[in-house]
C-alpha cells in the first residue's frame, strides 16, 4: 500500500513539476499540436517537421496552422524555399513531401471558406456578362451571354456559332435549361421559359423568366487565380502520348488568362475544337510549367477570331504543381540564398509503441541553431 502510494505521490509531484516548467509545456504544446495535426491527416513526420518549421517563422501558437491561412503560408514559403536549395536528394524528397501536404491542406482550407459562402437563391442575382450555356433539350446546346437583369426577367445574347443554330430554333414559350459557373463558387442550373426572342443585326436576343428554383451542381475542386501569361499549345494526335518536356520550337501562340492546379482558361485565334489533346507551356516566375490534357469546352468569338478555351489538365509534374499553387495563393519565394540545413532534425521523436499507438519522446531541448547563416528579416515576418 505504501509502495502504491509512493509511486502516485512521484506521479503527482512529477506532474506539477512538468507543469510549472519550460520543459513540461513544451511537451504539453506538441502533444497538443500532435493530435490535433493527425486529427486533420498529417502523418507523424510531417507533423515533426511543421512544427519545427513554425518555430523558425516565429509562429507562437502552432495550433493556428490548421485554420490560419497566413501562418501556413509561412511555413510553404520557408519549407519551398529549401527544396530548391542545394539539400541532399534525400533531404529534398523529404520537405517535398510536406510541401505537397501543406498545398493539399491549404487548398482545403480555401475551399471550405468557399463553401461557407452564400448560394444564389435566384436567377435575379445573377451578374450581367456571366457567360451561360443554354441547352433546348432534344434540340441543341448554345452559349449565350447574359446583358441585362431586370424586374422582368434575364435577357441572353446569342452571337457568333450560336447565332446561326439559334435561328433554326421557334423560341417563343420554348422550355430550356439555363447552366453558369459562377466565379470562385461552383455550377449552378435553373429551368425557364422564353417569353420572346428578339433578331439583331448581330445577335439574338432571348428574353426568360425568372426562377427561383436554382441548384448548385458541381462543386469547385480546386482555386483560380487570374493571370496573363504568354503561352503555348501543342495539338496533339489523339493517340499520342503526354509528356513534360519543354518545348523550344513551334507551337500555337496563346494567352492564360485563368490557372489552377487542374486547369486553364486560355485565349487563342482560330477556331478551338472540343476534346482536342493538347500540351500548354508557359512561365511563372521564369519556372517552366507544362501542363498536358484536354479542350472541354470553348467559346468562338467570330468578329475577332479568337476562341475562349477551357482546358482541363490530366498530367502535371509535382514541382509545376506547387509553382502554379504558389502564384494561386500568391506565395512568393524571394530569394533562396539563406536555408537550414537541419530543419529535418525533428525536435521531437516520434515512435511507434509495441501495440502500434504513437508517443512523443524528447530528443532535445537546444533552441535552433542553423547551420549556415541565419535567415533574414524578411524570411520571418508575416
């Protein structure tokens, strides 16, 4: 009984000793921060490394790195920054790994605010330009453009291509289905009624009734960002392969105007074809980015000549990857000439007991020492 109670009062006296001590909160925060990271999907090493990566970007309290999208960009910014310094190739895999975790984490965290978002509730809030596509069913599909909003209803502009098969069409009191992507949301599809149709020098004019039956579809999987960059495709065969060379020679010149990790938006003169293979390249701060895939839809303006093409990307290189999420999120490296060499030396061990749980075991409680010169200002504010 003695021996029992002994054993509980060392228990009890170690514990308020951990408890009033540096090194007892220490352990405390990390446990803390440990479970709250494997709650959200983080692998033990990942989560080692973070941590270790916070502390050098004088992030104070680490939990916020799992719904603060500042103090995760710190620690990408750092953490990228050290995979393209001259590491061991082993030391590189390492941090690369994290890096694609941390842009995975980070993308969900942008889409979840999106989500939190408002849905359209009805088709009087729709802006004027939103470009639709209107489907008659058993008859056809054609891209129209909204110009006006009112009281009384939407009225769609139908140009170009879709001019001429709108004219086959007997509009008045016709059904139709009206589907939009609202920008940095998600899809949305109403149905509707013509009221009448107007015949310009140039277009047709649709006017439809207002609904208050709208549904969101299709759910935003990854975040765009606007661009301008100057590119290139390639048409490719369609039983060609994709590959992610850089091309130095030939190509159709195009614009991106719209970029993501899945995809692109691009303008180009001439005529695009849907389902068309294609490779895009082109820089973002002077990093070369290949994207390889499809043409999913497009838009043919004829008085220019230019067509507005949606691609969709189906092969992307891990490092293109994080240079387009590092313009989307707006992340710039700066220079790369300070790093740590030792950022991989886990503050805290993390092992697997017998029965396969995990524990945090202490390895050392020396502050952090660079090995080569210590990063500048620049790398630790906000």
């Amino acid at each position: 009984m003695y021996i029992g109670l002994s054993i509980l009062l060392l228990i009890v006296l170690l514990f308020l000793f951990l408890s009033i001590t540096g090194l007892g909160k220490k352990i405390s925060d990390f446990s803390k921060f440990f479970a709250q990271g494997k709650d959200k999907g983080f692998s033990s090493s990942d989560l080692s490394l973070l941590w270790r990566t916070s502390k050098i970007v004088g992030v104070e309290d680490k939990a916020t790195l799992f719904w603060s999208v500042q103090a995760l960009d710190r620690c990408i910014k750092f953490i990228a920054r050290q995979v393209d310094n001259p590491i061991t190739e082993e030391s590189r895999e390492k941090m690369q790994v994290i890096l694609n975790n941390l842009y995975d984490y980070r993308t969900k965290i942008e889409l979840e605010e999106v989500q939190k978002r408002r849905s359209l509730e009805s088709t009087k809030e729709i802006f004027v330009g939103q470009i639709c596509i209107v489907l008659v069913p058993n008859e056809t599909t054609i891209y129209a453009k909204l110009t006006a909003n009112n009281k009384n209803g939407l009225v769609l502009a139908l140009f170009d291509a879709s001019l001429a098969r709108a004219k086959t069409i007997s509009w008045m009191n016709k059904t139709i289905r009206v589907y939009f992507w609202r920008q940095k949301d998600a899809g949305y599809i109403f149905s509707s009624k013509v009221i009448s149709m107007k015949e310009l020098d140039d277009r047709i004019e649709l006017s439809v009734m207002h609904s208050n039956k709208i549904l969101r579809t299709q759910k935003r999987k990854s975040v765009r960002a606007s661009c301008k960059f100057p590119s290139l495709m390639f048409p490719l065969r369609s039983d060609a392969e994709f590959n992610s060379k850089y091309e130095s020679s030939g190509g159709v010149k195009c614009t991106v105007c719209d970029i993501s990790e899945d995809g692109a938006m691009f303008f180009v003169k001439g005529k695009a074809a849907k389902g068309i293979k294609m490779k895009l390249q082109f820089k973002i701060r002077d990093v070369s980015v290949v994207m390889c895939g499809k043409i999913v839809r497009f838009l043919y303006d004829q008085p220019t000549n230019r067509s507005r093409v949606h691609f969709q990307c189906e092969l992307l290189e891990q490092k293109a990857k994080n240079t387009i999420l590092s313009y989307v999120y707006n992340i710039a490296l700066e220079d790369n000439h300070n790093f740590s060499t030792n950022i991989l030396d886990d503050e805290f061990k993390i092992t697997d007991t017998e029965n396969g749980s995990e524990k945090v075991e202490e390895d050392t409680l020396e502050p952090l020492v660079l090995n080569s010169s210590n990063i500048n200002a620049n790398q630790a504010e906000v």
